[in-house]
C-alpha cells in the first residue's frame, strides 16, 4: 500500500506507452472523422447556396414549411405524454406493486423494444385499418385511420417500452428507506408517492420524456405509412433527400430536427451524469407499503391495456407471415416464408453479418475508450466523450444524410461493402459502449491493477487477469445493443444501402411501402425473432457473468433514435 | 503441420482455379456481377434465370423511376450501377438526354420495332405495360357505389375518398396516366378531369405498386394499377376485378438501358442482350404480366386478357418533351397532397 503512492504516473508508463497513446490517438481521431466531419459537412451543405453563406433555405423552410414543423412538435408533444404515461406505469407495475405477471409485462416490454421501429405501422392497418380486423371485422366500424392520430397512437406504444426501462432504472435505484421515512414521519400513501417517490423519480421520467421526444421527432416510418397526408419534417426530409435528392434541402431539414434534440441532449448529458446506466441493487428497507388502490388499479388497467394491445399488435404480424391473403382468405400457408428463402435470404444474412461486425467494434471499440477516456480527466477527453455522445440523439435521417455528404467520394470499395453502413451503425452505439465500460470501471480498484504489476504483470496481463475480466459485461451490453440497433434500424442507414448492400430492414421497408402484407409479415417476423435470440443469449451470458461477483445488470437498449 | 497447411491451401486453389477455368466454358462470363436499379415486378424469378443461363450475378435495388432520374443527377455523373431495368420510359428518355446513359444496340434488339427504341441507342423498350383500375367489389357494394366504367367516371364526387393513386412526381405510371388524359380529352378537359379525381384522392401514395394494394385490403375502393402488379393481386383472391377504362389505356414502355461508366460493360451488356432474347423476353412474360416488345417472344395465355383492353400506345419522344410540364403543373397544384 505504502511502497508505490504515484501510481497513476507508474501505471501510465508500465502500459506500453507509445503503443497506447497510439491506439487511443487512433479511436479518438475515428470519433472526428466518422462523427465530427459528417455533421460539419452536413451543416456546411445546408447554409452553403452557390458556394456562399446564406441562411434562404431556413428561411424558406420556416416560412413555407410552417405546418410540418407545427405536425412534427404536435406528434412529438402527445406521443411523448402517452409513452411516459404508459412507461411510467409499465416501470411502477414491475418495480412497486405486488401484481401477477410481472415476466410477461418486461417480455413484452422488451419485445417492443427490439423490433423495428416500423413495424408498428404494418399491424396497424392490417388491425385499424379501413378494412381492419378489429376496427371493421369485429367492431364493424368504418373510419379514416390515416392521419395525425394513428401516427401518435403506433409511436406512442412503440416508444412506451424506452420509457418504461428508463424510468424502472430509476425507480429501482431509488433508495427505498427514504420512502419509509416519510412514512414514519406520518406522510400517507397518496403525500408519500407524490411528495417523496415522484421527485426522486423525476430524473428518469425527464430522461424518458426527452428521449421519447427525440425520438418521435426523427421517425419517418409511422408518418410515411399511416400519416395519410399528414406529413412531418422527419418524413419531408426523408423524401426530399430519396425522392428528389436535393441534398441541400434534406440537410436544411434535418438541420432544424436537430435544434430541439440538441437542446434535449444538453439536458440529457446533465441529468444522466449523475444516474447510473446500470442500476445498482436497491437498498432493501423494511417491509414495503402497497401504493394508494386508485393508483394501483390505474397502472393495472393501462399495464394491461398495453400488454393486450401489443399481443394484438405482434400477433398480426406472427399470423400475417402465415395466412394467404390477410383479410381475405385465412388460410395457413408457407408461400410467404418460401419466397423470402427464395429472394431475401441474402438480405437477412447480410443483416445478420453487419449486426455481427458492428456490434464487436461497437463492443471493443466502448471499453477501449472507456479505459482511456474514464482515466484521463483532460480537456481533448471530455471533448472526445463530449462528440461521442453526440450521435445518441442525433435523428437518424439528420446522420445518414450527413455520412451520404461526408463519404459520397470515397471509392466504391467503401460503398459497396457495406463500410458506411456498420460504421454509421457502430458510431450511433458508440456512447452507450464508452458509458457503460467507464462505470464498470469506477468499480474496480485501480490498486488491482497495481498488485498484477508489483507481481511483475506487464501490460498485457493487467488486460488478461483484471481489466479484461471485469470489462466483460461492459462489453456484451454494447454488444447486445448494437446488434439489436442495426439489426433493426432504418432511419439512418436507408440513405446509404447500395444495390450490394441490402439488408432486411430495407426491404421490408419497400415491402410495406407496396403495401405487400405477407412478404412484410414475414421480414418482419424474422427481424424480431433474430434480434430476441441474440437478446436473450447475451444477457444470459451477462447473468451467468454476475454470479462471479460483478454488479451489473442488464439493461437493453433504449438508446439512439432509430 | 505447417505443411498440412499448406497442402490444403494448394488444393483449395487448385479447386477454385479450376472451377474457373473449365467448369464454365459455355458461360465465358460466368462469376462476374453487375448491379441494377429496377423498379418490375417478377424481378427475382428473371434474374434468377439469367443468372442460371449466363453465371453472371445480379445485383439490384429497387427504386422507382423518377427516384434513379433524380439520384444520377444529383451524383453529377458518379457511375452507380451498371444497367437500369423497367420503369417509365420518361426518366430514361430524361437520363439519354442529360448524358447519364450509354448508348449501346443490342444485336438482339433488331427484331424490335423501331417505336420501342430511342433513336440514339440509349434505351431499349422491353416490355408494355398497361395500366388498369383494380376495383374492390366488397366496398362498392357496402357504399353502394356503381362499377366505375371509365377515367371520367373516376371524376365523379361519390367516390369521394375511395379513389387512390400513386405520385406521378414518382411513379412513372402515373405519370403515363395524367399524360394519357391530356392526350385523350385535350389539355384543358384533361386537367379538369385530374382537378376531379384529385378531389376524391385522399391522399397519394410514393410507389406505384401501393394503389392496387390499397384497394385490395379494401382501404380504398379504386386504386389505379400498374396491369402486372393488379394481375398478382386478383390471383391471390382479393374481391377485386380488373377494369380497363372505355377511352383506352395508357400503355407504356419499359426500358433497359446501359449505364454510363458501368464497372463491368461487358456484363451489362450481355444483360441486356438476354433480357431483349428471345427466351429472356419469355422468362419475363412468365413472372410478370407485361407483353414484351419481341414480336418472335410467345405470349402466354394469362395474358391474353390484355386483347380486350384498348390500349394506346404513348409517342415516347412526346411523352419526354411534356414531362417537365405536365408534372410541374401538378406539383404546383396538388403535391401538397402527396405521401411523404
């Protein structure tokens, strides 16, 4: 303990210095190139007209465009309240109540978590629709679901989930004998939860408003497929930039999605600097007071109401994959599944490969830089994590069109193999990597780091017995979110998929844009299917990890906006 | 065990040297790839058999017509795919003129009539597609609404919102739609009559495949309907039926043509030539419902149906001229109400 004081000093020099400053100058200038240069390029392309500086496109926008930008906070806005509302009692159900059924809810929880952010759009007419299921075969009513409100309704339940995780994380952390205290000092239940458990809640709940927020403001799919003509930002840019390829324009667009997300991120970084990612075990106190009845039944009946609604929703598409002709002949069928083996497996192993790739750089590339950035308190650091951070709520139209800007000349070697793509994927998932590796790090002692190096351990061993061991989790969490995330999204990479680089997400896109049910279904299942096995191996790798003495918990992926 | 090694690297590339050179002796291209942008139904059964005639790996994306216009010019003349198939044959008129395409007379397309070819040998005709209505007789019925007979019909305000088409900005079918009506009733007529049929459009779909979709699942009770892709629907047993408007229907070209700096021209090429084959034309009859250009190319029975319909033949030169115009009229006056 006494013999080596200076050991930051020391254990800078023992770990192979140059080679070190070396890898960390690499993946910091990695962090520039792939995150910093494309935004750059993207903002310079939408106040650039002919080469000089002009504000004309924003100004045009915000004059002549007023109504998307009024539909998209108008969507964003009431999508955020219904998701908090539904995470919120989603998270109190699992966490505060005494209920039954507790497995099913996180299952489905994590189900519409990991699914495409899309899919949602597909059940919807196939359930809602004017010839819907339940609204025309079972109701027998006739009504109009295209517009403002079915988008609200398919984001809200599909952003649900984000919120309900964020918020369960909180509320598990918090300290339990706070609540007891406010009991023992007289407070009832109703001036408890509202006085006391609330408050201390309110990081979390902000949290998953903001992000909620974010995240609606940059989906395109619901708008695009069940909007009608109800038209947003994030869709005009889409179309703008696909549509007509005006880049200019689609960079002036997603430019001014940016503004709020920006502001959100801001107070994201400020509230997450003090909460946790991973959720420490909850202080145990006492006996624990049921919440108020009224309340209790309120959570029960939405918790419900949601679980029923997302059965319905993954349901359809399970039987859409199976039937016929949905609405028509309900007859089982394998004619759906047969042609995506016929035409899409290609596609799906593709999916499959980059998922792969992406999430072990994503992985690797985290506890890399955790270990360098969580050690090194300097300016260029905080800097460095500053832009790293950045993507997470960066609108996935906003950083596609920005990586089409910034890459378009790199040769085809780069285009055509699929590059662009799990890189845009790795940088989306890059902070929640850092993030997690460095608060696995602020666990571990670095005088054990120490002792292998007074036992005569160079660089390497530190890695082998100490780091690396205990970095496990921090790495298979990104792991798991990042195949997750680019096994199913879309947003960004839409705009980067060449006729050599189709995966599924695209053409599912395509199919349910031709409004093809079975083929879409299908996709659709798959995806789901392929991103739950992964989901549910890894965390069981984690766990099997924990009992080994490490502390995290799993906690799957609500991060980038898809 | 180093040897070992080696050994079975050796024979690994005996094999696959060998492989190469004599496996396929009547395939000279065979291992090659080449990419695409197509926007045809039955693409994956006829690329499928190309691949099986030639060993030439096909490559594609799928991307309506005006979407492939717009990406080549905002690319200003970056190569990027080798050959472009199907779609409306106005984008390609556009993209010859503009300089995006090669010019390239496949030997096979001397059987071709010389009205299915662009003069400077920058797009061949492959196939023509004709454009239907896809009615859904269930939601006729329950509204009580008549079978629509004619495009005029399609004008009238009881079918108020069961009317649906796909953006002509977009789809190059729709766009042969809007330029048929100016053609068939005259310029002021015409654009009266789409002033009328956007009244009852509640809104307009992205791809040209989503119309007779929409009136399949009974969102809509009319979609207006590529004839390849309504073909599919009403065998899949949707209550729908096919109608071909009294005044005639639009029928339009579908091209192939050679992109300017394709990676592998050869490749492209030999592409092209089998799609405008004899047996490639066939192919193409068998997995999509559009009459090939080849008069010597048999067609089959499912199509004779398209006997009935009165077809009219678009001038592709003037179909390119009022492209611009006609399509900057509408955006002007109803792309408010496009999908987005």
């Amino acid at each position: 303990m006494g013999i080596k004081q200076s050991s930051s000093t020391h254990s800078k020099g023992a770990f192979l210095p140059d080679a070190s400053s070396f890898l960390y100058a690499l993946l910091a200038g990695g962090v520039l190139i792939f995150i910093l240069w494309p935004t750059i390029a993207i903002l310079k392309e939408s106040i650039l007209v002919d080469g000089t500086f002009s504000l004309e496109r924003y100004r045009d926008l915000l004059t002549g465009n007023r109504t998307l930008l009024k539909n998209s906070l108008f969507v964003g806005w009431w999508t955020t309240v219904l998701a908090v509302l539904i995470g919120l009692c989603c998270a109190t159900y699992v966490t505060r109540t005494s209920f039954r059924g507790k497995r099913a809810v996180l299952g489905v929880l994590l189900m519409t978590l990991i699914s495409p952010p899309f899919v949602s759009s597909l059940s919807y007419i196939m359930l809602f629709g004017r010839r819907g299921l339940v609204t025309w075969r079972l109701l027998g009513i006739s009504w109009s679901p295209y517009g403002a409100h079915g988008v609200i309704l398919m984001e809200s339940v599909g952003l649900a989930a984000v919120a309900a995780f964020l918020i369960m994380a909180v509320l598990r952390g918090i300290d339990r004998s706070l609540e007891q205290a406010s009991f023992d000092l007289g407070a009832g239940r109703w001036e408890t939860l509202i006085r006391v458990t609330l408050p201390l809640a309110a990081p979390g709940i902000v949290t998953a408003a903001l992000i909620v927020f974010i995240r609606s403001l940059s989906d395109f799919g619901t708008p695009m497929f069940i909007g009608g003509n109800y038209n947003v930002l994030a869709t005009q840019a889409y179309m703008v930039a696909m549509g007509s390829y005006d880049l200019p324009k689609a960079a002036a667009i997603s430019t001014i999605l940016l503004v709020p997300a920006f502001l959100v991120f801001l107070v994201y970084r400020k509230l997450m600097s003090g909460a946790p990612l991973f959720s420490s075990k909850s202080v145990a106190a006492g006996d624990e007071r049921p919440l108020p009845g009224a309340v209790r039944w309120f959570v029960f009946s939405v918790v419900w109401s949601f679980v029923l609604f997302e059965g319905m929703k993954y349901g359809a598409i399970l039987c859409g994959a199976f039937v016929k002709t949905w609405g028509v002949n309900f007859s089982f069928t394998l004619q759906h599944l047969n042609t995506l083996q016929l035409t899409k497996l290609g596609s799906l192993l593709r999916s499959v490969r980059y998922s792969f790739v992406a999430a072990l750089v994503a992985g690797l590339m985290g506890v890399v830089m955790a270990r360098f950035i969580g050690r090194r308190a300097t300016l260029f650091s905080r800097a460095v994590e500053f832009i790293a951070d950045l993507p997470f709520i960066l609108p996935g139209p906003f950083f596609g069109i920005a990586y089409l800007l910034a890459f378009n000349r790199l040769p085809e070697a780069f285009l055509g193999t699929g590059f662009l793509i799990v890189a845009n994927c790795v940088y989306r998932q890059l902070s929640l990597g850092i993030k997690s590796g460095v608060s696995v790090l602020k666990q571990i002692n670095p005088e054990l780091e120490d002792a292998v190096r007074d036992q005569g351990g160079g660089g390497l061993a530190v890695l082998r017995d100490v780091t690396g061991p205990l970095l496990m989790p921090a790495f298979l969490v990104s792991f798991i979110n990042t195949f997750t995330f680019t096994m199913t999204t879309i947003g960004g990479i839409i705009f980067l998929i060449t006729p050599y680089t189709k995966v599924l997400t695209a053409e599912m896109f395509d199919a349910i844009q031709s409004g093809d049910i079975g083929a879409s279904s299908v996709m659709a299942s798959v995806i789901i299917l392929v991103a739950m096995a992964v989901n549910v191996a890894f965390s069981w790798l984690l766990l099997k990890g924990r009992k080994k003495g490490s502390e995290v918990e799993y906690v799957p992926s609500f991060g980038a906006t898809r | 065990m180093r040897r070992v090694v080696a050994l079975v690297a050796m024979v690994a590339l005996a094999v696959l040297v060998g492989s190469a050179a004599f496996a396929d002796a009547d395939r000279p291209l065979a291992g090659r790839s080449i990419s695409i942008f197509t926007a045809a139904t039955g693409k994956d059964e006829t690329f499928a058999e190309f691949t099986k005639d030639t060993g030439i790996e096909v490559h594609y994306l799928e991307m309506s017509s005006g979407e492939v216009l717009s990406r080549l010019r905002a690319s200003g003349g970056k190569n990027l795919a080798d050959a472009w198939f199907g779609g409306g044959v106005d984008s390609f008129i556009a993209a010859g003129e503009e300089g995006y395409l090669e010019s390239y007379r496949s030997p096979e397309a001397e059987m071709i009539p010389d009205e299915y070819k662009s003069s400077g040998g920058y797009w061949t005709g492959l196939s023509l597609v004709a454009v239907d209505l896809i009615v859904n007789t269930d939601v006729l019925k329950e509204k009580n609404l008549p079978l629509p007979k004619t495009w005029l019909d399609l004008g009238n305000t009881d079918y108020k919102d069961e009317l649906i088409m796909s953006n002509p900005t977009i789809s190059g079918t729709n766009y042969a739609v809007l330029f048929h009506l100016i053609q068939i009733y005259g310029e002021e007529a015409g654009w009266d009559l789409i002033q009328k049929m956007d009244a009852n459009i509640p809104f307009y779909t992205k791809r040209g495949a989503a119309p007779p979709n929409k009136a399949a699942m009974g969102e809509v009770a009319i979609g207006i309907d590529p004839y390849d892709i309504g073909v599919q629907i009403v065998a899949q047993g949707y209550p729908v039926v096919s109608v071909f408007p009294e005044e005639g229907v639009p029928g339009f070209i579908a091209p192939i043509a050679l992109m300017k700096g394709a990676k592998d021209m050869e490749a492209a090429k030999a592409f092209i030539d089998w799609c405008l084959s004899k047996r490639g034309q066939e192919v193409q009859m068998t997995y999509t419902a559009k009459v090939g250009t080849r008069p010597d190319a048999e067609v089959p029975e499912y199509l004779q149906g398209l006997g009935k319909a009165k077809i009219v033949v678009a001038d592709p030169v003037k179909v390119g001229e009022m492209r611009d115009s006609i399509l900057d009229r509408w955006q002007q006056e109803f792309g408010d109400k496009a999908e987005q």
